[in-house]
C-alpha cells in the first residue's frame, strides 16, 4: 500500500490487510501493526505471499500464508477475523467454510478462544468445528489447539474419512502438461467467468449443493473461473473444475469427472486448460486440497508434478 504523510512524502506499507473501517485500515506488517488513515492511501495492489523458504515458488510459501490464500479461494456466507484465526459459515456446505481456521496464536487464552468460537456457532445453530493445520504427518494430539479439543469430547474427523486428513498439496504450473492440439471430435474445455446453471448442475452430481449458499462460495471469491467439458456425442456437460485466481496462484477446487467418462484422461485434460490459464496469467505455482484417503485422486496430482504441502484435520464439537 502506497501512502502520502502530511510532509507530502511517499512511503509504502507491505503487510497483511487485519482490518478496516470507515477510516482507517490496520495492516499487520513484519515489524507489528500499522494504522493507515484511508485519506493518505495513494495506491494498494495485492502481492504474493513472501517467501519464507528456498525453492521454486510452490514450495517457498509458509503453511499459514498457504491457509490464508486458500481462505480467500473458498469463502464463507459469514465469516469474522478473531485475531489471526477466522471463523467462517455457510450452513450446510463443506467443511472448509464452516470451521474456525486456527493460525498463530488466538487474541484470549486458548481456553476462553474456543468458548469465543463455540458461542459464535451457536449463535447460528451450528455444531464448532476447527480447521487445524500442521506439516505433513503431523500427529493432532501434538497440537496445542487440537490438544485441547481433544479433552474437551472434541473428535478428529467427526466420524468422516474425509475430514480426518486432508492434504494440501502444490505444484509449479509449468509442470502441467500443455493443451492437446485441437482434433475433430475431441472434447474441448469451455472456460467462463460465471456460474451458469448448467455448470452448477453437472457439479451437483458430485455433492449436493445447499441452495443459495453453494452459490453464493463458488462465486465469492475475487476472481474465479469455470471450466467445463462437454461429450462432443451428448453436448452434456461431464467435467467441470472452478479456479480460484490470486496474484501469483492458482488454486483448483472441485474438480469432477462423471462416473460413465472415467478413465478416458478428461481431468488430465481439464488440468491442462489449468496450466495454461495459470501461465498464461502469470501465475508459477498451484494449489489444491485433496482427502487424504482419495488415493487415485493423490496419485494423479502427485503424476501432474504435485506434492503435499502440509496437511489439516477437522476437529468436531461433540453432540449435546
């Protein structure tokens, strides 16, 4: 962010957007909080994540700049910063945005934080569920957080397979394969800016949606597009991915093939389309979340140049 004092001289303010109001914006930089007055902001453009690491792009990001981007790729119907932690809701849909995201450390001891967090679900009749993140095979009850939970009934995974372990896993877009060349008959891979309703029904085969809440994720992000791949017999949609577009990635989510057109290489070839709209938009490294017991879909992406990141479990408030 570039910002005019009252001398008239310029200076610039590089950190992480905390929280705003009618006058003022706060943004936490690597030496503490700064307080900028909106009058004196000149100019703001969002940049990558730094590096906190050696190594291609991909890799050089930390785990909680890593959370944080693929916060912003799958937002939440109502979501409120407790201090570096969020917590996030949209009843119905997906664990990812109806969980608090645990980064660094709460603003109240952890004991009271989770009471916060417990009363904020309540409040909208939900169960509280916290998104806990930690280096690949990283052991929960090691947690503090988890820790915690855990003695207070809470449960890793909820009793769901899925929810247990997920991986995080990145790549370099320049690893993805190129676009095969244009063939009489051969699919091709439609790319739009909007959620149209036939895209949304060929992803609703794959989970069911929540009515106006699905909707209102898939398209909440800042930037964000919907591949599609038609049966060039049918013209029936049978593929459909949605992107998540940031300064410097790309993050995939959703990807799904129909059962009846497997195995005939329409993700790899969605993939693809991913690569070159990644490159093309100056984007070098991607992400994606994936369950870590959906092996075929782990061996895939670890075939397109793919490798875990970190990792996260859900931990789950017990019933009443």
């Amino acid at each position: 962010m570039r910002r005019r004092l009252a001398d008239r001289q310029v200076t610039d303010v590089v950190g992480r957007l905390a929280e705003r109001t009618d006058d003022t914006l706060f943004i936490d930089t690597r030496s503490g909080r700064v307080e900028v007055p909106r009058r004196e902001v000149v100019a703001a453009k969002p940049i990558p994540p730094r590096p906190t690491r050696p190594g291609p792009a991909h890799l050089r990001v930390s785990l909680d700049d890593l959370a944080r981007l693929g916060a912003e790729g799958w937002v939440a119907v109502d979501e409120e910063p407790f201090g570096s932690w969020l917590l996030r809701s949209a009843p119905g849909y997906t664990g990812r945005a109806n969980s608090v995201l645990v980064l660094g450390v709460p603003p109240l001891p952890l004991d009271a934080a989770i009471e916060h967090c417990q009363r904020w679900y309540a409040d909208r009749g939900q169960r509280t569920m916290f998104q806990v993140n930690g280096p690949s095979g990283f052991v929960v009850a090691e947690d503090p957080t988890s820790a915690l939970l855990l003695e207070r009934g809470y449960t890793a995974g909820g009793g769901r397979h899925d929810w247990d372990r997920v991986l995080v896993m990145t790549g370099p877009a320049s690893g993805l394969p190129a676009p095969p060349a244009p063939a009489p008959g051969a699919p091709t891979v439609e790319v739009g800016e909007t959620l149209t309703d036939e895209w949304l029904a060929a992803y609703s085969e794959g989970r069911t949606p929540v009515p106006g809440v699905t909707e209102a994720v898939l398209t909440g992000s800042a930037r964000q597009l919907f591949l599609s791949v038609r049966d060039p017999a049918s013209a029936r949609v049978v593929a459909v991915v949605r992107l998540a577009l940031h300064t410097g990635w790309l993050g995939v989510f959703g990807l799904w093939v129909h059962p009846e057109h497997r195995r005939r290489g329409l993700a790899r070839t969605v993939m693809s389309q991913v690569g070159r709209i990644a490159r093309q938009d100056a984007m070098p490294a991607v992400y994606l979340q994936v369950s870590g017991d959906n092996d075929p879909a782990i061996t895939f992406y670890e075939g397109l140049g793919f490798t875990v990141h970190h990792e996260y479990t859900y931990l789950v408030q017990p019933l009443p």
